[in-house]
C-alpha cells in the first residue's frame, strides 16, 4: 500500500509517498503504483521548474517513496493548482483502487 500525505496550504505546500501499491499485487497493483508515480513526478518537475521562485524548496525521490516540499513568501496559486491538480489525480486512483492507496491530510480533511 501507498500512503500520501498531502498539505496545499497558502505559502506551504508538501506532498509524501510511501509505499509501493504493487508489491505482491500483481500487475493492477502496478498499474496504481504508475499511476501514483507520474502524478507525483510530474510535480517534482513543475516545481523544480519553478524553483527559482520557491523561497524553500526540496524533494527527494527514492525507490518506494517521494518527499516534495514548497515554501513561498507568500501564496501561489500556480504552485498551489498544481498541487491541488495532483491531489485530484491521486484521489481519483485511490477510489478506483481502494486498499493500493491512502491519502491522508488535503481535501479530506473537510466532507465532500
């Protein structure tokens, strides 16, 4: 199983992955595990683009997990629609994946 924690909150945005959702899943297992993997990739990338800009900035990409951390001066609604994008993206996986993945923190935390 992937656990993600998600926080988008203005001037402090951090995403954590780990777990591999694959392992001993056979290939759907995989499937999610890519899934989680582009998602969250493509954001280190957006954000290493944009870093320049980013007052604090770090991430870390192992084998079986993703660390992203983003601290602006002030908020950013690009680097925040990113991550709210992403968030969106990984919700959409874990509900038609349920058990491969868990997102704690972000849109959870009020009723939808």
């Amino acid at each position: 199983m992937t656990i993600i924690q998600i926080e988008n909150e203005p001037g402090h945005y951090k995403l954590v992955a780990i777990g591999h959702a694959g392992r001993a899943e056979g290939e759907d297992g995989n499937l999610v595990c890519a899934a989680v993997s582009a998602l969250t990739q493509a954001l280190v990338q957006f954000c290493r683009d944009r870093s320049s800009r980013i007052a604090q900035y770090n991430d870390r990409i192992g084998d079986a997990d993703i660390f992203i951390r983003a601290c602006t001066t002030r908020p950013d609604p690009e680097i925040s629609g990113a991550f709210a994008l992403v968030e969106t993206g990984l919700r959409m996986v874990e509900k038609s994946n349920p058990g491969r993945i868990q997102i704690v923190g972000g849109e959870s935390m009020h009723t939808e």
